[in-house]
C-alpha cells in the first residue's frame, strides 16, 4: 500500500527538520518543496537553499526547488500592506506550493511556517485555505508549534547548517540590525561610568 504522498513547503531548515519528520510519522511520503522569492539577498537564499539541502541528504526526502528566484514576485504580492506583508508572502509562498502540488498529484500541502513562533501562526492556516479554493487542493494542518525548540535542536547537531539571523526578507532583515545596534547601545551604555 502506497502513503499519500504530501509536499511540504519549507522556509529553512531549522523549521523544516521536525516539520518533515512529523508528516512522515503521521504516515505521508513527503517531499520538500523550496519557493521563497522573499528571501533578500540571493546569498542568503542560497545559504537557506543549499542547507536544507544538505540537512536532507541521507534522509529519503526528495527536495525540489523553483530556480526563478524573483524577489520581484514577491514585492508585487506585498504591495502597500505594510505591517501586514507577511499576509501577502505567505499568499504567494503557498499559492505556489497548491498550484505545484495539484500539477504533481500530491494528495496534499503543507508548510513548515506553521512551526514557528516567529510567524502569524492563524494567518499562515488563512492564507493556505484561501490557497485551496475550489481547487480541491488539501491542506494538512497540525499544529506543531510546541515542538519549534525541538526542531531547532535536530539542527544545531549539525553546526555545518547555515542558521540565519533574521525571517527572511529586506524588512526582517532591516528589524533585526536595529534590534542588534539597540542591545549593543545598551551593552555599550552599561560599561560606561
């Protein structure tokens, strides 16, 4: 008997790890599917690429991957939203993984953004069910967000993975140094007389 087979969109490995294995124990035949055009520069979406990748080697998972990175795509989705863009990067993330997923005859979707606790966890559920449509596409849902540590730990084993600093895009990116330059003002601020 075969498992159903389930494509599992994947934002970087730390978050991937038990995402992927969590299907698997649930009975699927899983696959990684890598589309994230909001991932800014391309070095740091090549670093994310090419870790997941080697975090899968060995493992039996089949990673596949949209060569069009194009972050243009990505700011077109996100348009003016603002504080809610993220609502627009998870539409166009997961619109692409039901369209690849339908195309390809998987019985299902998934994605490994409903790990984290960086995330809107309840927008990432919004975004994937208006994905689906009328499509008949299924999403799988679980929530797994108590288990994001455990993720993190299956890689950090691995001190070879690249482990990033920041969401992903240029205004995570942005946030992340002002938080850095803050704490080192304070740190600065704390050694003075």
């Amino acid at each position: 008997m075969n498992c159903p087979r389930l494509l599992v969109h994947c934002c970087c490995v730390h978050c991937s790890a038990y995402t992927l294995q969590y299907w698997r124990e649930q009975g699927y035949d899983v696959t990684a599917y890598w589309y994230n055009p909001n991932i800014h520069p391309n070095k740091e979406h090549q670093q994310r690429l090419e870790s997941l990748g080697a975090y899968l080697k060995g493992k039996s998972i089949e990673l596949i991957w949209e060569n069009d990175y194009n972050p243009a795509d990505y700011y077109a989705a996100i348009g003016n939203r603002g504080e809610n863009r993220c609502i627009g990067c998870y539409s166009i993330r997961l619109v692409k993984t039901r369209e690849y997923a339908e195309g390809a005859g998987y019985d299902g979707f998934t994605s490994s953004l409903l790990i984290s606790l960086q995330q809107d966890h309840q927008s990432v559920i919004d975004q994937a069910l208006r994905a689906t449509g009328e499509t008949g596409s299924r999403f799988k849902y679980a929530d797994i967000r108590k288990s994001y540590s455990e993720s993190r730990r299956m890689t950090k084993q691995r001190p070879w993975l690249y482990r990033q600093t920041y969401c992903g895009c240029s205004f995570s990116e942005a946030e992340a140094a002002a938080k850095l330059r803050y704490k080192e003002f304070l740190q600065r601020d704390e050694r003075q007389p």
